[in-house]
C-alpha cells in the first residue's frame, strides 16, 4: 500500500492550495498541465510552485490531515510551509 502525502501549492497570485495523493509528482503535473484534472481552484492561476509536502501515511490520517491544514489560517499555513510548526501541532 502506498502512503499519502500532504502538498500545498502557491499560485501566481500567492494563494495556496492544499491537497493529499499517493504521488506528489505526478498530482502537481496534473494541475498544472492536464486541465481535466486539475483542481477547478487552481485552473488559471499558474504558474504553480509546490511549497510543501510531507508524507503522512494511510489515507483516512491524510484526509484527517488535510482538513485541518485547510481549517488553518493563511498566517498559519505559511508558518506550517516554513516549518515553523508541525503538522502534530495543528
């Protein structure tokens, strides 16, 4: 089984965008080049910078992960993304 990872994304326009997938890589890719799949959030707002990513392991833990990273504050995920607080912490 392969972990999931939690990723957060920085558009032209500075707004993040977070996200879990089993393959960061091939998930960033897709957003910014197969519109299909793209988060609606994201389309049009490239150029895309991937700003964090850490593994988090079983998904129901990512998806448990990814809500409350999206509960955050803005000030509070740019400190999560400079690693001035741990994803244990939120």
């Amino acid at each position: 089984m392969k972990p999931w990872f939690l990723y957060i994304i920085q558009c032209r326009d500075k707004s993040l965008y977070t996200g879990i997938t089993t393959d960061v890589k091939r998930r960033f890719h897709e957003h910014g080049h197969v519109p299909k799949k793209a988060a609606r959030f994201l389309r049009g707002k490239g150029p895309l910078q991937l700003v964090f990513k850490k593994k988090i392991g079983a998904r129901s833990l990512a998806l448990r992960t990814e809500y409350r990273v999206k509960q955050l504050s803005r000030t509070n995920k740019q400190r999560l993304i400079q690693r001035k607080i741990k994803i244990k912490d939120i």
